[in-house]
C-alpha cells in the first residue's frame, strides 16, 4: 500500500485566520518567487508573472491572449463556445486571487496590471458572447474589479512617498469614479451610483486624503468647475496648465 504525503506540517506552521488574508511570497524549487494564499483547508501557490497557474494556452501568456489571437484569424465569423466560456470561468477566477493577493502584499502596480487584464477579459466576454445572462454573470463584478484597480493606482501614489502623490492618488480615484459613472450610465442606472458602497468607500478615501494631506481642488476638478459654470477663459488656462503636465510625470497644483 502506497503512502500518500499530506501537507499537514506545513499547513500547522501556518494557521488558517478567518479574519484576515493569508498571503507571502516564497521561493520555489527553482529560486523563482510564487505567491502562497492560506484558505481553509489548504494552500493555494500562483506564479507572479503570466497566468497564475502558470500554464501557457496554446503557447500564449494567458487564455485572453489566445482568444484574441483566434478572433483575429477570423473575425468575423468568431463566436465563443461553452469549451472557451469554461476557460475564460477558469482564468478570471484565477486573476481574482492573485489580484487580492498582490492587494494584500501591497504590490500595487502589479494588482492594476491584474485588474486591467481582467477588465480585458470582460470587454472581450461582452463583445463576443451571445449568452447576455453568462456576460453578465462576469459584468455584475466590474464594479469590484474597478474598485480595486482605483485603490491600487491612489495608494501606489502614496507609496512612492512623493511631494504631490496625495494630489495624483485623488485624481486616480477621480477617474476611478468616472469609470463607475459610465457602468451605471451604460446600464441605465445612473441614479443608484450615489448609493453604491464601492462608490461611497472612494469619496470617503479621496476626502480623508483631501483632509489628511491638505490638498484642495485639482486642476482636474479646478476644470470641471469651469466648464460648469462657464467660465471658459479659466478653463483655457486650466487646460494650459494640464498641458504643462503632461512634459512631466508629477502635475503641479494652482
């Protein structure tokens, strides 16, 4: 009789904690860091680079890109079939996980390429399927996804420990909401936007970064205001100013 072995050693040297995320990097057989995730009753371990499970569909990086490649070949003709469906299920499952765990760890750059990838996948999934009940089985979580993209790319901001990194983390979260706009607008729901919880989280982290780090209007929002009430002149000179930024990375505040 065969003996199997069980992970029951390492499994008690890191105990499951129901309240908070267990994730670390550590070195694998071959000196190339993964990332572990303590759930319940195991350990789940991602690649850091390409597809978390590591696999290349049909020698592409990740099964998005394989789908892409396929629809080019014929565009016109392309539809999704359950067998690709099943597959696209697998990696946005997959994206979640290492996306929540690159959260955890504070690898913030690396959780925006992940929510970037998966909002890829959902655009593609709504471009090409023809079940709309299955799209929107994936659609339901753009807000999620966005939430997280949002929350990297301000705090990344604040991370580099920069002059104007509070004034770029709310206008990261600004564009964030601009993105929930258009969701709720494209599904005709654009008066449920206010009450959205994912909605209020980022106006309560904008405003505490407003407060906390004494930042007033950007030039962003210095222009919205403008084209508002009409002032155009001072829009002119606003959209003058942003010009300026874009010669550099860090935009200046008036």
């Amino acid at each position: 009789m065969s003996h199997r072995k069980n992970i029951d050693e390492l499994l008690d040297e890191w105990p499951f904690d129901p309240e908070n995320l267990g994730v670390r990097l550590v070195d694998d057989k071959d000196g190339q860091q993964v990332i572990q995730m303590r759930i319940d009753m195991g350990i789940l371990q991602l690649e850091t680079a390409g597809r978390p499970d590591g696999t290349r569909p049909d020698d592409h990086t990740t099964y998005l890109d394989y789908l892409l490649a396929l629809s080019f070949q014929d565009p016109e003709h392309f539809e999704l079939t359950d067998e690709h469906c099943g597959e696209i299920d697998r990696e946005f499952v997959q994206f979640y996980h290492r996306r929540v765990c690159w959260l955890t760890l504070r690898e913030f750059e690396q959780a925006m390429q992940d929510a970037d990838h998966t909002l890829a996948l959902m655009d593609f999934c709504h471009e090409h399927a023809d079940d709309e009940q299955w799209t929107m089985s994936h659609e339901q979580y753009r807000p999620f996804v966005l939430f997280h993209r949002t929350q990297a790319a301000a705090l990344s901001e604040l991370d580099e420990s920069i002059a104007d990194g509070p004034t770029l983390a709310i206008h990261h979260i600004n564009e964030g909401l601009d993105q929930f706009r258009e969701f709720f607008t494209r599904h005709e729901a654009e008066e449920q936007m206010d009450e959205d919880e994912l909605v209020q989280r980022l106006v309560e982290l904008r405003e505490s970064l407003r407060e906390q780090f004494e930042v007033g209007r950007t030039l962003q929002e210095q222009l919205a205001d403008a084209i508002a009430a009409e002032r155009y002149e001072k829009a002119a000179r606003i959209r003058d100013q942003l010009a300026q930024q874009t010669k550099g990375r860090h935009p200046p505040q008036l």
